[in-house]
C-alpha cells in the first residue's frame, strides 16, 4: 500500500442511539430491588434467556411472580424479539388478575420495543427496568436461570429444539412449580406456599 500511495480508510465508531426504530427509552427502576411482598400479583420479574442445540439457539421468555416465586407465564422461540416476551406477558395474564401490577425486566431491546411499551399500557400494567448494567437489579429471575440451568442437565437439553422445549416445560410445570422448595416460601414450593394462602 505504501509502495503504490494507497492509504487505509478508517471507519467511523458506531454509537449506540436511543432513537432506534421502535426502541424506547427505558423505564425507571419502580421496583428498586423490592424482591419481598406482601400480596400476589403486585411485583411480576421477567427475563430471557437461551440454550444451545444441535439446530441453533432456543430462547426462553419467563415471568415469575415476587410473591411466591412462581413462574406464572414463559414462552420460548427459537427467535429472541419483543413477541417472545410478550407471549410470556400474556400466558402470565390468562388466569392472573393484573391490576396495578408492576413487571420488572432489564433494558434488553425486547422490553424497549414498541410492541412491548404499547402491551403494558393496553392492559394497564407498570414497567420497571434494571439500572444499566446492573443484574442484581433483576436478581430472583437470574437465580431461576441459574436453577435451571444447573439441574437441567446436558443430557435432558437434548439435540433438538423439541426436546429441548419438552424438558424446559417439564422442569417448569412438573418439577420447579410444584415441586422444588424455596427459601423464599419458607421451604414449600410456589404452588404450595400459593394454595397455602389461597390465592387464585
């Protein structure tokens, strides 16, 4: 190159905006770490995460209840968007009543999307979001991930994206929910510590 006058031509640093097509701007941090209530449906915790098979990533959107520690919505996808945690969102609505409920996330562009933002204001329900870069801020569904992902081991995640879904919704629906105690729940289970104090 510098033999024949040739000069390399740098390129200018990209920067993150917050003008995104369909990005929001985050929401304030409502909750602030208050990972203990008194009532069911008041404080809901969301997150996504991702296991790894043989035909690409499998994510997986969950909404646990703060009460009780419950996962009370979760989806998964083999793409990580704003319909993923909206799915999750609307399993959690089915049966739950959601009046003045706060759900907490972090600032993932899924839960600054458009879509999303217009979903919690269709059905009345308050964002909270962590402070940049802070996990602890989103601490009690990081705790699930890492449950899961401990006691689910490599050979229940299988090959496929089915048998993946499969063991995911049997951790969840056969062993977490109903079964695995909680320290939080004075060591019953969320279902248990749920019907213990009759909620519906």
């Amino acid at each position: 190159m510098r033999i024949s006058g040739i000069k390399g031509q740098k390129r200018n640093r990209s920067k993150a905006s917050s003008s995104s097509p369909g990005i929001m701007p985050a929401a304030p941090n409502v909750l602030n770490r208050r990972f203990t209530v008194s009532r069911p449906n008041y404080a809901w915790v969301s997150d996504i995460t991702h296991f790894p098979t043989a035909q690409g990533w499998l994510y997986l959107a969950v909404v646990i209840d703060l009460f009780s520690r419950r996962v009370v919505g979760w989806s998964m996808s083999q793409t990580n968007n704003s319909a993923l945690a909206i799915a999750a969102l609307t399993m959690a609505l089915m049966n739950r009543p959601s009046h003045g409920l706060i759900v907490h996330s972090d600032r993932g562009r899924q839960y600054t999307s458009g879509p999303y933002y217009e979903f919690l204001e269709t059905h009345g329900l308050t964002a909270s979001m962590s402070r940049k870069g802070d996990c602890w801020d989103n601490a009690v569904v990081e705790s699930f991930f890492a449950s899961l992902k401990t006691e689910l081991t490599s050979t229940q995640v299988s090959y496929t994206r089915a048998e993946a879904r499969t063991a995911i919704f049997e951790y969840i629906e056969t062993w977490y929910n109903p079964q695995r105690r909680h320290s939080a729940n004075a060591y019953l289970s969320p279902n248990a510590f749920e019907e213990l104090r009759h909620v519906i």
